[in-house]
C-alpha cells in the first residue's frame, strides 16, 4: 500500500465517518485547535444547564412565573450549545480536510440572544416581584 491509501483505509476507520472520509489531514494544530473550541462549547452547555437547574432548585426571591421561564430557556440553551459544539467541530473539520473557508458557528446567535433574554427574564423576575 502506498501512503494515500493507507491514509484511506484510516480514514474510513475513524467517527464520523462522514467527515473523515473527505479531503486529507489537515495539519494537526488546526484539528487540535477545533477540538478546543469544541470543549470551549461543552464548556458554555454546562454552565448554561446550571444556570438553568440553579434557578429553579436554589430559593431565590424571583417571581415563579418568571424563573421557570428563565430555567426552562437557559437548559434549552444549554442543550442547543452542546449540538452546536457537535455541529460546529463537524463542519470546520470537513472544512478544513477539504481546504476550504471555516463555516460560521450554527447556533450561536440563537444562543447569544437567548441568553440575553434568560438575563432578562431573571432580572425582571427580582423587580416584579
């Protein structure tokens, strides 16, 4: 077997196989720096999350109506940020094998105005009260 071959035959070894089976390695800074940014999204999805379990599960003075909407948003959010970091390290790796622009991040306007908006509703949660 010849070195392109056998770089095949690796690449259809590896998940997911429907990123890895296009173009060729990239260099492996650029992978490692996609997997960084990756965990930097699970990083955001965890916090998101316990935002959301911290508002309903700890006894803040916050107005019920407006702190279960605000819990329910952020663990939603929580959820989006971890497909997007799927999402977003699956598509800047097809890229990259293949040479060509990084996408732009999916979700993540949905999840930056979403949050701005769970900010929103814990904060009006305090003053209507």
């Amino acid at each position: 077997m010849d070195g392109a071959e056998i770089e095949e035959v690796r690449a259809a070894e590896k998940f997911p196989a429907f990123v890895y089976r296009h173009g060729s390695e990239p260099d492996p800074r650029f992978s490692l720096a996609n997997e960084r940014t990756f965990l930097a999204w699970i990083r955001t999805s965890l916090a998101l999350l316990a935002a959301g379990v911290a508002i309903e599960a700890l006894q803040l003075p916050i107005q019920e109506g407006w702190g279960l909407a605000a819990s329910v948003l952020f663990i939603v959010l929580g959820l989006l940020a971890a497909l997007q970091s799927w999402i977003g390290w699956a598509r800047s790796e097809k890229a990259m094998r293949q040479g060509i622009p990084l996408p732009a991040p999916a979700l993540g306007f949905v999840i930056a105005v979403g949050a701005v908006v769970g900010i929103a509703l814990v904060s009006a949660g305090f003053f209507l009260r």
